[in-house]
C-alpha cells in the first residue's frame, strides 16, 4: 500500500511541475526562465559577507565563530 502512495505522489508532483514549467511562458521572463526546483524563488544573494545571517556553532564547552575576530571561547 505504501508503494501505490509514493507512486501516485511521484505522478502527481511530476504532473504539478509540468504545469508549473508550461505556466511560465505566461511570466515576465518567458519560457524556460524558471527557477529550479519547480516552484521555488530563487535564494536572496547578499551583497557583501556582514549581510549573511550569523550561525553560532557551540559545544558543551565553547562557542565557535563568536564574531569576525574571535575563532574559539570558552561558553559562559
């Protein structure tokens, strides 16, 4: 039963992304100007390295990558 669901949901996101591909002929870029994967926007390209979105990496005992000066210190 499982394989007959994943199979018709692989039909049917197949079928949604055709759609997709023939409806771009109706936007502003045309045809065959559309973003991959089928129905997502393409990512927001920052324009210098300070606009990127800052992730603290930690372990139980340190913080990595604090700020553009710091590589290691100790978590408090």
């Amino acid at each position: 039963f499982n394989q007959v669901e994943i199979d018709e949901t692989t039909q049917n996101i197949k079928t949604y992304g055709e759609t997709i591909e023939q409806s771009s002929c109706y936007t502003l870029e045309g045809c065959g100007h559309i973003p991959w994967p089928v129905g997502v926007p393409p990512p927001f390209k920052p324009p210098t390295r300070f606009d990127v979105l800052r992730w603290d990496y930690f372990n139980e005992t340190h913080i990595y990558l604090k700020n553009d000066n710091d590589v290691i210190d100790p978590l408090k």
